[in-house]
C-alpha cells in the first residue's frame, strides 16, 4: 500500500485528530485515513438527478411551476460543440 507523509500539520489540528481518533477507537493514523477517503470518494446515495429533485422542493417549486417547465422546454437535440468558430 503506498505511504503519504504529511508535514508541517499545526499543533491545534494535530491535538484535534487526535482527540477526534480517540473519541472514535481509532489511531490516529487510521482517522487520518477515514478522513481523506471521505474526502475523496463520491457520496453514495445522490446523483444529480436525484440532487435536482431535492433542489426542486429546497427552492419551493409548486407543481404547477414543474409542470409548466416541462411543458416549455427545449426539446431539440443539442447541437455538438464546434472549437472551429465561436459563436454567442
């Protein structure tokens, strides 16, 4: 498995890892290691659909905006994009 050395970490974070590993049964090593593969992996269990639909009821979108909405929109296929000439 591959090694990361991290240098220079403050004090404070350092204490707080620590005190955080402790309060979980972890090393602090092993915390470290929790962190950073949290940090780095998708979040399970929402994917954009699934984020737009729960925006939808976070803004307030009455069904009938919803309805309205699908009923207006484009429904043409998006033309490929061209690096050729820039157009606006």
């Amino acid at each position: 498995m591959p090694t990361l050395t991290v240098r220079n970490i403050p004090e404070d974070v350092h204490c707080a890892l620590k005190a955080l590993a402790a309060k979980n049964g972890n090393s602090t090593e092993a915390q470290v290691r929790e962190i950073l593969a949290a940090a780095v992996q998708p979040k399970e269990g929402q994917g954009v659909g699934e984020a737009l639909w729960n925006l939808r009821y976070a803004i307030g979108l009455t069904n009938d905006e919803a309805t309205e909405l699908e009923v207006n929109r484009e429904r043409s296929p998006a033309r490929p994009m061209s690096f050729d000439q820039l157009s606006f």
